[in-house]
C-alpha cells in the first residue's frame, strides 16, 4: 500500500462517521420544533382563535402526536365540542407517524424515517409562507394582532402605558374588531382614550366590510375606503429549517510541531519509508522547517486530493 492511502482511508471513514452524527443530531433537534409549527399551520386554518388559544391547542395536539396515550386534557380555554374535537383528532392522526412515543433515542436511531416526515411538513410550510405572501395584496379583509399592537404602540395615545397594558389593550381591541363585541376594559382609560378606541373600532370594521365588498365587485367601491395596512405588517411567515446539515467548505487547519507531527508519523512509520532521522531537535529553524516540509508531503499524499501544497 502507498504511503498515506490507509490514512486517507481512516480520515473519510471519520468523516463519514461525523456526518452521520451531525445528520442525527440535526434531525432530533429540529423534528419537534417544524413539528410544532406544522401543528400551528393546520390548527390556524380550522379554528378560528387567536394565537394564545391556538398555543394551547397546539401543546394538546402536539402531545399527542408524539405519544400514542397522554391523558392530557382538552385546554379549558378552548370550547371542547364534537366538531373541534374531531378537527383535532384529525391533525392528531396525520401528525402521529407511529405508535412508539417519539422521543430523543428513537428519532437519533432511526432518522431516516423521520427525514421523510421533515420533508413532507417543511414542503408544507413552505407552501403556506408562499400562498401567504401571494394572496396578500393592498386590500385585507382580516386583521392580525401584530398590526392591532404596532398601531396601539406608536399612537401618542398610548405612549406612557407600560408594554403589559398595551400587550392586554391591543387583545381587547383585537376581539372586539374580529368579534364585533362591545368594547369593555378596566384599564382605567381616559375618556378620550376611551373616545378614540370606539371610533377606531367603528372605522376599522367599517373599512373591513369594505374591503370584502371590493373582493366582490371592485367597481361599487373606493379603494381609498378599505382596509389596507403594510405589507409588512400583514404577511405572517413561518419559520423554516434546513432538512439536513448545511457544510460549508471553508479550509480549517491546526499548526502542529515536530513533536506532533513525529507522533502522528509514529502511527504510519510501518506502512513508509520515511526516515525518522531527518527531525534533529538541535537543527537551525530554517532546517527544521524544510525537514518537517518534507516529511509531511511523503506521510501525507495531497496529490490525491489533486492539492498542490508547492
């Protein structure tokens, strides 16, 4: 055998072993967390809740994916019907790709199995993230608490209520919008804080109706008239993740010296022909350098590697 191929042998053999590991490791990370988000996805499109409510349906949903019997008990937050129930044992039964509790150990044994399941769920985030950003053109006919928040944080109305007060006002005004509720707090509101949300209400769900009469017949409405926030503030995207590790291919190296480099030849010195002598401790700098120059080519073959180290 020449010099170095048993070397270059181990070293691809150890490279295979850390991708594995790494794709392993990747996989048991990231397979709960597009899960959860995936459960979000499909939740959000047959339930009409808001984002605390839909949190607390997912923990349900999810719990019961990854395990075939949990005992957990329907979130008394959200109205526990026939209908929601068997929306979820839908979503439930779609999510739940074995009946073996998935954990850590079994998704780290076999993550090829639950490599086809990533992909199939990120191809579903994505799908949502591409529609979303489609669909949404200057006229909405719905509005998100992101927007309600932001709007609420930049009035000088508002300006001195701390970030918990106008985290519970903007979900007041929030409900009130969509459930067109009456509007009722017991945040102490000066009455022309109290004046300027009722007609805030009143203007948004009157824009809204318009919005949805303008999908209908664009010629009957004023644009001017509908409801039309910032892109920036409408479009809700989903976070994505790489299905396996991303490797990048910037050069790393580590400097040894020729106490180093005589250990890692110690190791080859019965498949070469090296000649150990050639590293005298008490050689010039100059020396030393060609001497471990040299060695290191004849141990270490590059040219297979088509590297030129001249």
């Amino acid at each position: 055998m020449e010099p170095g191929h048993t070397v270059h042998a181990n070293a691809l053999a150890s490279l295979a072993n850390i991708s594995a590991q790494s794709l392993n490791l990747h996989v048991s990370e990231n397979y709960t967390k597009i899960l959860k988000n995936y459960i979000k996805i499909r939740l959000k499109e047959v339930f009409n809740l808001t984002a605390p409510y839909i949190n607390s349906l997912c923990h349900f949903v999810f719990n019961n994916s990854i395990n075939s019997s949990t005992g957990l008990a329907w979130p008394e937050t959200v109205e526990n019907t026939p209908g929601n129930l068997n929306l979820a044992n839908i979503i439930i039964a779609d999510c739940r790709i074995t009946n073996v509790p998935v954990t850590l150990t079994s998704v780290s044994a076999n993550p090829g199995f639950f490599l086809q399941h990533m992909h199939q769920m990120l191809q579903y985030l994505e799908a949502y993230n591409n529609d979303n950003i489609r669909t949404f053109d200057e006229v909405q006919v719905d509005i998100t608490y992101a927007w309600i928040k932001s709007f609420l944080s930049t009035s000088s109305q508002f300006k001195n209520f701390s970030r918990k007060k106008k985290n519970k006002l903007s979900f007041l005004v929030f409900r009130c919008i969509r459930d067109h509720s009456l509007f009722g707090t017991a945040l102490n509101l000066e009455n022309d804080q109290l004046a300027f949300l009722i007609n805030f209400i009143a203007t948004t769900q009157e824009q809204l109706r318009n919005s949805r009469l303008y999908h209908e017949n664009r010629d009957n409405i004023d644009i001017q008239n509908c409801f039309r926030p910032s892109m920036s503030e409408s479009v809700r995207k989903y976070k994505l993740f790489t299905l396996v590790p991303m490797y990048n291919f910037t050069r790393k190296y580590v400097e040894i010296d020729i106490a180093h480099l005589r250990s890692l030849i110690l190791k080859v010195q019965n498949e070469t022909e090296v000649d150990m002598g050639i590293l005298d401790e008490n050689a010039d700098d100059n020396t030393k350098h060609e001497a471990a120059t040299r060695l290191f080519s004849e141990v270490f073959d590059f040219g297979l590697l088509r590297i030129d180290l001249n």
